[in-house]
C-alpha cells in the first residue's frame, strides 16, 4: 500500500512542467472622452502583417472608438452612411474572414479595426496578397473586456493601440529561481538528514517525533516503469477530458499539500517547549494514542490553508501566494518520503523522463489537430475549456515587467512541481551519500549548482526560442553528468553507482 500511495504521489507531482507560449499580443489604450476614470490598458491579440503597432504609447494615436457591434461588418450594407472617418470601430466576429472587414473598415476611412470575440482570441489572419492590401490594424478583443470598457468609461471613448517590447525573461524569473533551487537544496538535505539519522533511532519509543514521521519508500525500477505508464495516461487523459478530470487534480492537491504542510510544520511544533497537553483517554481511532493537542490544532490550521486556497483559487491578486506555499511543502514532503536507493535507480527515472517530456513538448504537436504539444495545453489550460481552471501543480508568480502577457492569457510565469521534484530525487541521493561515505556533502552541493546551472539554461532557453520548453532537457543532463563525473573523479563510482556505500556503513551501527 505503502508503494501504491507513493506512486500517486509522484503522478501527481509530475503531471506538469514549466510551459510558455508564444503569440502576437497588444495593448489597447482606453479613455473617456469626457474625463472620468484614469485610462486604462486592455488584451487585444493581432497580427503585425496587417500592419505594425508602435512600441510606445506617446507614438499611437488616440482616436475615437465607434461602437459598431451590431454590425459584423461582412458586406458594405453593413457599413454606417459616413463611414468610420479617423475612427477605430468596434464590430462583432461573424463568419467573414479577417480580411473583408478590414478592407471595408479601410475603405470608409477607419485607422484601425477592433474585433469583438466571445470565443477565445486567435490571430486574425490572411495570405500575403491581402496584407500588402491593408495599411490599418486589425486586433481581437475579448467580449468581457469590451463590456468593461463601456462600464467603466461609458459610450464615448478614445483608443490608442499599442505593443509594447516583450523582455526577454520578466523578472519573477529571479523569484521562481530562488524558490526552485531553494526547495530542491533543503528537500535534499533535510531528505538525506533524516534518512541517516533514523538509522540511529531503533531504539526510541514508538510515540517519539521521529518514530511519528512518515516511513520513507524506496523506488524500484518496476514502480518506475509503472509511474512513467500512469504519468502519460493521466496527461493523455487530462487532454481529451480536461473539463472533467481538472477538479480531482485540484482536490487531489488540496489534500497532499495539506498533508505536505503539516509534514513541514510538524517537526517544529515538536520543539516547542510548551502546550504539551494530550488528548484524554479515549477509544477513538488515533486518539486513542492519546496525540498532543498542539499537533491537531496544527493539522487544523494546515486543512484551513488549503481549503482556503481551493476556494479563492481563482483570486489571481493573492492566491498564486498560497498556491506556490503549499506547493513547495507538497515537494519538500515528496523528497522526503520518495527515495531513489541507487545511482543506477536515479539514472533509470531521470532518463525516462527526460524522454517522456521531450516527447510530450516537441513530438506530440505533429500528432495532435491543433498543432500543440499535450504538455503546453495540459499546462496552461486547453483554449476550448469551459471550466476556465487551470492545474495546480505548478509554482507560479505575476510578470513584474510591464508586458501584454501581464493583462492577457498568461499573467504569471510557471514552473512545474516536476522541474522540481524529479532532479530533486537525485540531490537527495547525493546528500544520503555523503553523509555515509563521510565527504563533507561534495555531491550534494555540486548536484545543487548543476541543478540551478540547468535552471538557468532552461530560462535562457526560454527566452531564446519563445515557446515551451521540457525543462527536464537541461535539467537532466545538468544533475546527472555532474554527479557521475564527480564520483568518477573521486573514484568511488561503483559505490555511487549500487549505492553499497549505505551498506558498509550501516554494518557498523
């Protein structure tokens, strides 16, 4: 049972990795005519064939925006007896290509052309003919924002469009860094810690702190071979039945990372020196061990986080905060209580799925009808969904820089618990190592620096190419060369391999 329930734990974790997208987005400038509210910036999604956007607000020009969206302005009866003269208009979707409304739009005089979608924003699109034709440019705008706009500055409004340079990388890049090597460096340590010191607590009693905590489980290579088999079903899975499935991934989470938060939080209740009262005599079940009332106020407290969190999830302002919280304390449980014995068990599951991400990012989009990768529309959320909720099992934090992507479909940049918890089995292993063969952590701390070092070239990956990234391509690589050439260049790689260095060891105690 034991090995079934640490399998589900690392489905879990693994089901998503850092996912980036991508597209031609702008901004749409809004002001009241008449005074009234400060101006505000809205998403608008175009394509810069049509004709280019400038890069600063101060060079767009601020014209008027005529509301014309009882018109899909698809034939010339569609257009207003004056004509659009000096104005952007506002027009519904309909079934006409791109193409026929801005030509109308153009040919009465319009600077611009707003299209008003309910559905999700695509790039409106053409062949080259027709972009050679059109000198104005065309931009989608969602339905809500448009609402928004006539709510918040009334009918009359001026509108400047805009798109402003993407950074390279925004700069909650630095945050997402210091969380990952952060959580990857104390799992790893306090993984390998722990591990060595219950070698030296056989004999305490049963209801001591140590003897509480969670038995570590130890990976072999058939509970790899079936993990790697539940980690493509469930992202096969979640791609065909997203709407349905994406409710148990966020229950599921709501649970382990309150378990997580508590496996975190407890070892420090212990240590405190006061409110050491039990739980009464009794024959319920488990309180009939008679548990410290200061650790059922804390499994309160870790439950309230999470429900808290389940609830408010969608609060984008604040909830990112809660969500990353509990997500670390979700891996730093998993690295404590997964366990890779072996050099040879870490290369096996690190290499499988290096292949498995590979796959999934840059195989798969020639495989699917949209042209993406299952990973990237797992990730993010597929455009078609009606539930709108996106995965848990990321870190995530708002863009810092002022960019589109800030106001449009992808505020926060993301990091999969994957990216994580999978180089992170193998820093835990070195950490166990070192303390056995007694070498003042070298393999940890090298296996760290390569982990961040191959964070790093992940970003700069990122940044490259503009488009998702299997995180695991570099990190992988990165951990494990490292850590075979160090025990190589020590020459202790047969015990690094077969792990028989805990062998010798433990024959000692």
């Amino acid at each position: 049972m034991a090995a079934v329930a640490s399998l589900a734990r690392l489905a879990a974790a693994f089901v998503l990795l850092a996912a980036q997208v991508a597209c031609e987005y702008g901004m749409v400038h809004v002001v009241s005519e008449t005074g009234g509210p400060k101006g505000k910036d809205y998403c608008i999604l175009y394509n810069p064939q049509w004709a280019h956007l400038p890069h600063d607000l101060g060079k767009a020009s601020l014209l008027q925006v005529r509301d014309w969206t009882g018109s899909v302005l698809c034939s010339p009866s569609d257009l207003p007896a004056k004509g659009f003269s000096n104005q952007i208009p506002l027009v519904a979707r309909g079934n006409c290509t791109f193409y026929e409304k801005v030509r109308l739009a153009q040919g009465s005089g319009a600077r611009g052309l707003l299209i008003v979608s309910k559905e999700t924003l695509v790039p409106p699109g053409g062949n080259k003919t027709q972009y050679d034709e059109i000198g104005i440019p065309v931009a989608l705008l969602s339905y809500r924002d448009m609402l928004d706009i006539f709510e918040t500055f009334g009918r009359t409004v001026r509108a400047a469009l805009y798109a402003p340079k993407e950074p390279m990388l925004d700069y909650n890049m630095v945050i997402i860094f210091i969380m990952a090597v952060g959580t990857v460096a104390l799992g790893g340590y306090w993984a390998g810690s722990r591990d060595v010191r219950k070698r030296y607590m056989k004999h305490k009693r049963d209801d001591g702190p140590e003897k509480q905590e969670d038995e570590a489980v130890d990976v072999t290579p058939v509970m790899i071979c079936v993990f790697v088999v539940m980690c493509c079903s469930m992202l096969v899975l979640l791609y065909f039945f997203y709407d349905q499935l994406v409710y148990v991934i966020i229950g599921i989470f709501c649970l382990a990372s309150s378990t997580g938060l508590y496996s975190c939080l407890s070892p420090l209740i212990q240590r405190l020196p006061f409110c050491k009262c039990r739980v009464p005599d009794n024959s319920l079940p488990y309180f009939h061990k008679r548990p410290q009332v200061r650790t059922l106020l804390l499994a309160l407290l870790c439950v309230a986080v999470s429900v808290v969190w389940g609830v408010f999830r969608n609060e984008d302002q604040w909830a990112w905060i809660l969500q990353d919280a509990l997500g670390i304390a979700f891996c730093l449980y998993t690295l404590k209580t997964i366990r890779l014995p072996t050099f040879k068990a870490c290369t096996l599951l690190l290499l499988v799925l290096f292949i498995y991400d590979v796959f999934f990012v840059f195989i798969t989009p020639f495989l699917t009808k949209s042209g993406n990768s299952i990973m990237v529309e797992v990730a993010t959320g597929p455009s078609d969904s009606a539930t709108h909720e996106k995965l848990p099992m990321v870190l995530k934090v708002p863009r810092l820089n002022a960019s589109p992507l800030a106001l449009c479909d992808r505020p926060f940049s993301l990091l999969g618990f994957g990216d994580i918890l999978v180089p992170g089995l193998l820093v835990a292993y070195c950490h166990r190592f070192d303390i056995q063969v007694q070498s003042s952590r070298v393999y940890f701390v090298a296996c760290t620096i390569a982990y961040g070092i191959g964070l790093l070239v992940t970003f700069m990956a990122l940044a490259l190419m503009q488009r998702g990234q299997p995180a695991l391509l570099y990190l992988v690589p990165c951990t494990l060369v490292t850590s075979c050439a160090l025990a190589l260049w020590r020459r202790e790689l047969g015990m690094f391999w077969t792990g028989s260095g805990f062998a010798v060891n433990t024959s000692l105690l």
